[in-house]
C-alpha cells in the first residue's frame, strides 16, 4: 500500500482512557467545589480546610491532565512532531531511524543515535509477554516505513539534483 508523503496523521492517547479519565477529574473536581460550598456555608466560614484541599487537588488535576489529554505524536510532510507532557520535539524524515512500541510510548531512535519519547501510543506489558499486536505497534510500523520512503525520495532527488548538475557542465 503506497503512502502518501503529504498526508498528515495525528495520534493521542485512546479515547476510552480520556474519557474515562475527564469523568474522574469532573467527579473530583465537582467533589471539591461542593466541599468549598459547604465549608463556605459553615457558621465559622473558615476557608482555610477548603484552600488546604482546593489547592492540592488543583495541582494534581492540572498534572493529570497533562499528563493524559496534552500527548500527542503528529507525522507531517517534514517529519514527526512529538508533544509530551511539557515540551513539544519537531524530528526530521531523515533523522528516524527505528521506533520501538513501549509501556512509555514509542522510543524513537534518531540518525544521531539519540531516542525521544512518543508518549502518546503506549504498549502494554500484558500485551509484549503475550506477542499481540497493538496500536502502537502499527503506528510505529507506518511511521519507519513512511521515514524509510521520505529518506528513499530525498536520495532520488538529490541524484537527479546531481545529474542534472553534471549533464549541464559537459
């Protein structure tokens, strides 16, 4: 099947799991504004207990958020662009060499010999002791067959950039 080196792709964690995941932090977060009501209403009116509740879980909603709706692995024309929990990574086609499918997401091995992290598709222990293919296997699939096609037309046009060059010079 051809792939079209134009096309752009865009994958996040699955939609089950930030589903699953919104509800929880709505369910906490609904749980501290009826605490803050209630100790608001209270005869004392102190709001330090509510403070000393708001703002940890605040934190940790904020975190977890990041952590699971901020992840996201886009292939593009010019190469692949990794966003993580708090930086975002830009790697050229001509610089993947392999990417390995992991309970982290999927490492990305660099020209350089370097790795970066896709945090976005993640593979399950249970998945790699039993042998079955998942989603980030695919990906990670299609992603070094696309760089492999990206890095075998940039030769042909930098052949053909070349002939050209030495046909003009006879």
């Amino acid at each position: 099947m051809p792939i079209d080196l134009q096309e752009v792709r865009v994958w996040r964690l699955g939609v089950a799991l930030r589903i699953f995941s919104g509800l929880l932090l709505g369910v906490v977060a609904v749980g501290v504004l009826v605490f803050s009501a209630y100790q608001a209403s209270a005869p004392d009116g102190d709001l330090r207990p509510v403070l000393a509740i708001a703002v940890p879980y605040g934190l940790l909603g904020f975190v977890l958020w990041r952590h699971i709706f901020h992840p996201r692995l886009s292939a593009g024309p010019e190469g692949l662009i990794l966003h993580s929990q708090w930086r975002t990574v830009h790697v050229p086609w001509s610089a993947v060499v392999r990417c390995d499918p992991g309970y982290h997401g999927i490492a990305i091995t660099c020209a350089d010999g370097s790795r970066v992290m896709a945090p976005a598709l993640q593979k399950s222990n249970l998945s790699r002791w039993l042998g079955s293919t998942t989603r980030a296997d695919d990906v990670a699939d299609y992603l070094e067959q696309r760089a492999r096609e990206h890095q075998r037309q940039s030769k042909r046009v930098a052949s053909r950039v070349r002939d050209d060059g030495q046909g003009n010079n006879t």
